[in-house]
C-alpha cells in the first residue's frame, strides 16, 4: 500500500520486528507484563487466551504488525479496537485502562525485542537502541498513554525497568497465568516447539522474577539455552529475508483481510434527506 504508515523502511524498528523469530520472546514478553499485578489480575479474570492461546496470539501479532507496518489509519483502528476490548476489562485494584499499566506493557514490548534481537545478530549501536526506543514508545501512547509518562530516553528506560522488575511480588494470579501460558494445551506434536518456548522464555526472563516464579535454572538448563541461542544465530541470519519475514507478512495479509471484511459488513448509515 502507498498510504504513509508509523515509520518508514529505513527505521530501525522495522528492521528489528521484521524478523520472525522474534516469537520465541513472545511467552517471556507475556509473562513480564503480567508479572506486573495489575496486568496479571486482568488477563487471569478477563482473558480468552487460556481458550484458544493461537487466537490471542494472532490478535496480538496483527495489532504489532499494524503498527510496524501497516498504514497509520490500520495502525489507528486496531488499536482502537484494543482498546474498546480493555473498557471490559478491570476489577478491584486494576484496571486495563490505566496508562501505567499501558507503559509496562510498551516495556516489555522493545526490551524482550532489543535482547533477543541482539543475542542472535550482534550488539546495536547506543544510538540505534535509543532510536528503538524512542519508536518503541508509539505502542503506549497508541493505546492511550501519555508521552510524558514514559521514560523519556534508553538511560531513563534501563532504571525505571530495573526498579519495576526488583519491586514486583508475584501475585498467585500472576503464576497462574504463567502456568496457563507455558503449559497449554496442545497436540502431540507441538510439544517440542513448547519445550524450546518454555526454555527460552525462562532463558530471557530477568532473575528476580525466575525466582519468585520458582522456575529451576540449573548450569544444565542455562546450557541448553545457550544451545539453543547459538543454534540460532548460527542458523537464522542465513536464512533468506523472504523466510524470516514470512510472519509478519502472513499477519499483516490475515490483518487486512479481516478489516476488509469488517468493512464489508459494517451497517451503513442512511443518508438523509434534504
């Protein structure tokens, strides 16, 4: 499409979330969210993901997409649509609406991306991290948040997401939905793609939280995640583009159909008469 999207080709944040194997950090995304409280009471009383966890996942894919690489006016609706589904969603002591809770999520949104981006293709650059960054803060405020509650630099970021991962006190809520997300059900044959998700996810998640989540990480275990990781990044980069963009232009495709549906289907208003 030639309509002007959130950022251009050239932006680092394209470059980064092109790149599908940036779904192995989803599981170690979604827990740091809801290891937050707040976000964990709400996903644990309100969320279908426990249902059907491959739909919560294509919701969540479309929505990044849209936002990475979609046109401002797809990233606009499906973020809007978002946030009419988190008007439901609040109870005592939390509600989905709150931009603290926005700017979290944001959080670990570029945090599990900038990590996992760099143990496979190498250290970015100080400046190319800020200016992940800086874009990476689009995922709040699209959904509501204020500019200025965000951190307002990479320096601000790494101290205010260090305080929030050493305050944090796993909620029973919070490892239920930790339990739910790393042992779904499934059949037979993609459980070893769960048991390299469930490894790199424990892999990837910071050591205050491994350890209130009471997740064993042995020397065996911290080695077959090194495994895995160099595995990938000896394999990955090689790869044909075409192949490691395949996800996100299977969502992207997926995500335009169904607005294209919903478009359809939409009840016109009648036009009166003079």
């Amino acid at each position: 499409m030639s309509e002007p999207g959130m950022f251009q080709d050239g932006d680092v944040i394209r470059r980064i979330t092109r790149e599908g194997v940036l779904l192995l950090g989803g599981g170690a995304a979604s827990i740091l969210q809801t290891s937050h409280p707040g976000v964990g009471q709400g996903v644990h009383d309100h969320s279908y993901t426990f249902d059907d966890p491959l739909v919560r996942l294509r919701g969540t894919m479309e929505w990044l997409t849209a936002v990475h690489f979609g046109t401002r006016e797809e990233a606009e609706r499906v973020s809007a649509f978002v946030g009419k589904m988190h008007d439901r969603v609040n109870g005592p002591g939390y509600d989905a609406q709150d931009p603290e809770l926005k700017v979290w999520v944001g959080a670990t949104l570029f945090d599990v991306a900038a990590r996992l981006y760099q143990a496979l293709f190498g250290r970015l650059s100080e400046a190319e991290l800020e200016e992940f960054y800086q874009q990476s803060r689009v995922y709040a405020q699209i959904l509501g948040a204020p500019a200025d509650l965000q951190p307002s630099g990479l320096k601000e970021f790494r101290v205010y997401y260090r305080e929030k991962v050493e305050e944090f006190r796993i909620t029973e809520a919070s490892r239920e939905v930790a339990r739910l997300l790393l042992y779904p059900r499934a059949p037979w044959h993609r459980r070893p793609v769960l048991a390299a998700a469930r490894l790199a996810t424990a892999g990837l998640m910071p050591e205050p939280l491994r350890t209130q989540y009471g997740w064993d990480w042995s020397p065996a275990r911290q080695r077959r995640f090194l495994v895995l990781i160099n595995a990938l990044r000896i394999v990955y980069p090689r790869l044909p583009l075409a192949l490691r963009t395949a996800p996100r232009d299977m969502y992207l495709a997926s995500l335009r159909r169904r607005l294209a549906k919903a478009e359809r289907t939409r009840p016109r208003r009648k036009l009166r008469s003079a």
